[in-house]
C-alpha cells in the first residue's frame, strides 16, 4: 500500500489550480491519482481510493473523501511560544480538516506552544479552564468535530506552591465537551551523549497517576497515550485489552530520535495491539533552541502505513478508519487469544 501524503492548506489556493484540480475529478477515479498541491506546482499527493473534488463556498479546493468509513485527520504543525499565532494554525488546520470530511482532528503534542526555556514554558501554561481550552471547546462545537489536544500544558494540583504542571491528552467532543483527559505517565529525562539531546521533563512536569479507558469516539474507540509513551508496549497492550480500536501518539519527538526510531515504534505498537495507530507530530524549528522530526504518521493494523505528513512542511493527512479491516486482521491472526496469562511472563521475576 503507498502511503499518503500531508496536504498543506496554504498550498490549494489558486484559480488556475483549482480549474486543474476540478478537471481531474471529473476524468479519473483510479488506484494512482496524481494532484498539484502548492502554488509553484511542484508536490504530488497519492491516493489509495477515489476521491471527489468539491469546490467550496469561499473558492478553495479542497478534498472529501468520498466513503462510508469515518475519516480521521492526523495533523502537522510548528509551535512556538506565540499561543495565539499556534491557535491560529491550528484552527486552519481543523478547518480544512472538517471541510475534507473528517469528523475528529488530532492535533500534536505542544500544540499550545513550545517554550524556549522552562520560565516560559511555565509561565504561559494554563488550567483545563484557561483560555486555549475553552478557545477549541468553542472552536469543536462550531464545527461539530471531535478533537484529540495531545501535550496540552495544564497547570499541576498544587500550582500556587510548586510551579509545576502536567503533560495532558485532552479530547473534546462534537458539542464542546472536555470528555476525557490523559496526563502522561512517562516523561522523557533523556541525555544522547553526542547527539545534542539533552532535556528533562521531570525537572518541571507531574508524572500523570494512571492510564485512562480507551474513548469511544465517530472514529472508533481511542486509546490515549503522549510521544514517550510510545516506548512503553505495556501501556498500548494495556489500553487494547480494554477495548481500543486506534492508539494515538501526539508527539513532539526530536530530529536525533525521530529519525532512528518514530516510524519503526508506531509500526510496531499497530502490529502488536493489532489497532490503528495515529500520530499527529510537530516539525522544524520552534525557536532557536529546538527542532522536531515530523513525520505525522497514520498506520493500520497490519502495520502499514497509511499517511505521512514528511519531515518539512505543516500539514494534514486524511485517513479513513476502516475497523473491518482491524477485525479482519484480529481474526486471520488472533494475537490476543494466543496471549498466555499473566504468570506465564512473569515466571522470570
């Protein structure tokens, strides 16, 4: 199976484009369908299935995926400490993403805002009641779609006294309701001795108490996890044994690490649970100290690849979820039956 790209919303402009883009849903509806993206015409999207161009109301074109499956948005952004230019970007890409079809978003880890030192990174975070929060309950309630907020920086129980603050998965439902929130349990204290990585999140961050159930969603049933959480095989097989059908990853993973190990972990926790795996991702240079891999990656159960939103450029891909195919998978190779019981693991301890 090709792998599909991210399409950026600030390259479908364009009345010569859009003329281009209108002829070919009138004349192909094939495996291979080949479109010009930005305005340069220079980027080519693949598609796996047909899809049908529209134009919309205020002349952009843009694509809807033409199926009866739920389609989900994995999304790719550049935040910086500027919260209101990143809630900009971000209500684009939500936009666009809705206007293609999707009915849930997911959007990155420090989808908020990536500070350039721990003072900032403190300062500007907020309660689950601030401002950014209920700026997306507003925005999904608009536009009757569910959003995943993954890396939200919520502010610790104890504030006032320590200063310190959670890692938070925040999912928002169609109406604007906050119906689940995760707070990441594995923080990345990591020092790559030669590979200019060195943070520690522990220095400013909660470890989050517990895992949360897996949220029943229009895409089907969603796990939650945040970026070094993906190490953990424990916590995917954990939330798949309570029902999950997607695992989601929002992830801020730096260049070092993403380009040794992102794609070959999220292929592996899919073809382990044997669910689909979403992982919207930053990219590029937040500021002067810290840079992100990319890559927003969809995968399937069988561990293929379904979108890629590459390491340059922001973006959305759309990805259909077709859960037949994950109980197709379970049954042609049952995994979890074969799973002996927990003892059996354990013999060794």
């Amino acid at each position: 199976m090709n792998r599909r790209s991210c399409e950026d919303p600030n390259k479908t402009r364009g009345a010569a484009l859009q003329e281009r883009l209108h002829l070919v849903s009138e004349r192909f509806c094939a495996r291979w369908v080949s479109m010009l993206l930005c305005s340069s015409l220079r980027q080519a999207v693949l598609f796996t299935k047909c899809h049908l161009w529209r134009r919309s109301q205020v002349g952009r074109s843009l694509i809807r995926m033409a199926s009866s499956h739920p389609v989900a948005a994995v999304c790719q952004m550049t935040s910086t400490p500027d919260k209101k230019a990143n809630f900009s970007a971000c209500e684009r890409l939500v936009e666009q993403a809705k206007d293609g079809g999707a009915s849930m978003v997911f959007l990155p880890e420090g989808f908020d805002y990536i500070g350039s030192n721990r003072e900032e990174t403190l300062q500007l975070s907020e309660s689950l009641q601030g401002d950014i929060i209920t700026r997306y309950t507003q925005l999904a309630r608009k536009l009757n779609v569910w959003l995943s907020l993954g890396g939200f920086h919520e502010r610790g129980h104890d504030w006032e006294n320590d200063r310190r603050i959670y890692n938070s998965h925040v999912i928002i439902n169609g109406q604007g309701e906050v119906v689940s929130v995760y707070r990441k349990g594995h923080l990345f204290d990591v020092e790559l001795t030669g590979k200019g990585v060195s943070l520690k999140e522990s220095a400013f961050t909660i470890p989050g108490p517990s895992l949360v159930p897996p949220v029943q969603t229009p895409v089907g049933k969603v796990g939650l996890g945040i970026c070094y959480d993906l190490r953990f095989p424990e916590l995917s097989l954990a939330l798949q044994r309570q029902g999950a059908e997607i695992l989601t990853y929002p992830s801020a993973f730096t260049v070092a690490t993403g380009t040794a190990h992102w794609e070959v972990l999220l292929r592996a926790r899919a073809i382990e649970s044997q669910c689909f795996v979403l992982a919207a991702a930053q990219v590029g240079a937040h500021h002067a100290k810290r840079s992100s891999y990319g890559h927003a990656l969809a995968v399937d159960p069988w561990g293929v690849v379904m979108g890629d939103c590459g390491g340059t450029d922001v973006g959305v891909a759309m990805v259909e979820i077709d859960l037949q195919r994950l109980q197709d998978t379970r049954r042609d190779m049952p995994v979890q039956q074969h799973r002996r019981e927990r003892e059996y693991y354990s013999g060794l301890d």
